[in-house]
C-alpha cells in the first residue's frame, strides 16, 4: 500500500512542512525511496536464504513429511520480528516431537538454532546493510535500539530509520 500510495502519501506529508523548507525536503525525497526499495529486496533475499536453507535441512537431510511448505512458512515467518522466529521455532518444535527418537528431535532443533544464529548475527546485517548501505554493525545497532526503544514496530522501522537519517545527514552536510 505504501509503495503504490507513497508519492500521494508524500504529497501530503510535505504539505505540513513550512513552505520555505519544502524545496529541501522534495530534495531529499527522491533519494530515500530507492534506498527504501533496496531495503526490501534484502528483506526479500533473507527470506529466500531462510526458505532454501531451511528446505535443505527439513527435506534431504532429516526427511521431514511436508518439507517444503514448512521451509516457507518459516522463510515467510522471517519478516515479522520476534513474533515470526518464534513461531517458526513453535512450529518445528512441534514437528520435533514428532520425530522417532529424541536424538532426532534434537539435532532438529539444533539445525533451527543454528539456522536462526545465521540469521541474526551473519545473513541478515550484512544483506540488509548491504541492501541499505549500511554498516553491518550499524544494522544490529539499530535492531537493539529500536527494540528496546519502541519494541516490535521499533524492530520494523530501525533499518529504514537509520537509512532515512544516514541519507538527510549525506544530503545536508
């Protein structure tokens, strides 16, 4: 909705700009999108990391029934912060149950773990910071203050927070 609604939306929000700082702002404007899009494509890319690798360890490797539907879910899952790894892990945590021995399980919760380990410490801050120009480390950065300053939706505008702010320090100085 945003992306087929943003010039309008746009539009609007510079409205409530004084008139005399407008120009600088419709400036600015054109730059932040494409490092927003940029942005979504690596959130995109992360998902296909999470699905395909996730597929290789539910499918060849512990022969789940249903592999491939629940490396997308878990893939899918990976766009919502906190709640999303949570379920996913739920989700096979159930599925680990069901497993015929208790080493089975085991190993297939450790191959989640580590999947999600390479995840938040490796695939996702150098994808997205490289999606966003962004230093890997600023990612994580963001991720922890957004986190504890707004929680969840903290969680979902970090990245694109800091983009917007790293762009209008570029832009003004």
């Amino acid at each position: 909705y945003f992306m087929i609604s943003g010039p309008r939306l746009a539009a609007g929000a510079i409205w409530l700009i004084p008139p005399e700082r407008r120009k600088s702002v419709t400036d600015l404007l054109p730059k932040i999108v494409p490092a927003l899009r940029r942005y979504l494509l690596g959130i995109f890319l992360v998902v296909v990391y999470t699905s395909v690798i996730a597929w290789i360890g539910f499918g060849p490797i512990f022969a789940l029934p249903g592999a491939v539907l629940l490396a997308v879910t878990v893939g899918i899952l990976e766009i919502m912060p906190v709640v999303g790894p949570i379920s996913a892990a739920l989700l096979v945590g159930i599925v680990a149950t069901q497993q015929a021995t208790l080493t089975a399980a085991a190993l297939l919760m450790g191959f989640v773990l580590a999947l999600r380990l390479s995840i938040d410490n490796i695939v996702g801050p150098i994808v997205l910071g490289h999606a966003a120009r962004l230093h890997p480390v600023v990612v994580i950065a963001g991720f922890v203050c957004g986190a504890m300053l707004f929680g969840v939706v903290g969680l979902l505008l970090a990245v694109p927070t800091a983009v917007c702010i790293k762009i209008a320090l570029e832009h003004y100085y």
